[in-house]
C-alpha cells in the first residue's frame, strides 16, 4: 500500500510542474505542508 505521505508528496510536484497559476502553487504547498510532516512522523 502506498503511503498517504509519499502520495501528497508526488502531487505536489505535479502542481508544482502543472501549468495553473496561481492554484498549482497553492495545493503544492498544502501538499507539501501536509505531506513532508506526514513523512517525519511516520516513517521513524
């Protein structure tokens, strides 16, 4: 099963590459924001 994390993580570089400003920008900070403490947390 695929993580919740590396899954948010991977959608934040689509939006980051995604071509819609200024939304893209946006999610992959929520993204990112929710996916990377996502990771630290659970993958200790």
């Amino acid at each position: 099963m695929v993580r919740l994390s590396t899954v948010l993580i991977l959608l934040g570089i689509v939006f980051v590459i995604a071509p819609i400003p200024p939304v893209g920008m946006i999610l992959a900070v929520l993204c990112f924001a929710i996916g990377l403490p996502l990771r630290f947390v659970f993958d200790k």
